[in-house]
C-alpha cells in the first residue's frame, strides 16, 4: 500500500503522534485539520484515522473561517457523504482482510 517502508514508518509514527495529542488534550479536529494532504493520506491509508473523522475536520474548520472565501465551491454535504462511502469501502476492505480463507 506505501510506496516504501519508510512511508509506512512515516505514517505509524505520525498516527502515534495525533493519538498522542488527543491523549494529552489538544484538539484532536483541529489538528487534523491542519496536516498536509501527504499526512492525511498517510494516516488514512495506515487506518489512524477515517476519513468521516477527516472530512468532519476539515468541514468544521471551513466554517470556522468561512468570511475567508477559501473555497469557490465548497459543499460539506458532499463532502460528508463522499466521506461516508469512502469509510465503508475501507470497513469492508477490513472485514475482507480479517475473514478466513473460504
């Protein structure tokens, strides 16, 4: 799934550090919002994190800075809904991964 071990070493050490952070209290969306694409991918791919906890992060900080006008078009229903589909893929994928061999 990574191009190379380093990256798979990458993303375990970074979802190590945003567990971390939520342990000690930061604000885990918050912070999620902020990675790099690379480092959301990475968390994502090594399933850290989902990605209806990624969209919720990145919808909610949109609003946040909404008089910005960051976006052109931004429509966080799609965005949710894309998330979700996206989350059961990945939670279908797991299942397929953990059943025995038939």
């Amino acid at each position: 799934m990574y191009a190379t071990d380093e990256h798979a070493t990458g993303a375990a050490q970074l979802g190590e550090t945003c567990r971390g952070l939520a342990r000690a209290g930061f604000a885990y969306a918050q912070d999620l919002a902020s990675l790099s694409v690379t480092d959301a991918v990475a968390l994502l791919c090594a399933r850290n994190i989902t990605a209806v906890e990624y969209a919720t992060a990145i919808i909610e900080k949109s609003e946040q800075h909404e008089c910005l006008n960051g976006y052109a078009h931004f429509d966080p229903d799609k965005v949710s809904q894309s998330a979700r589909y996206v989350g059961r893929d990945q939670a279908r994928e797991q299942h397929e991964e953990q059943s025995p061999p038939k």
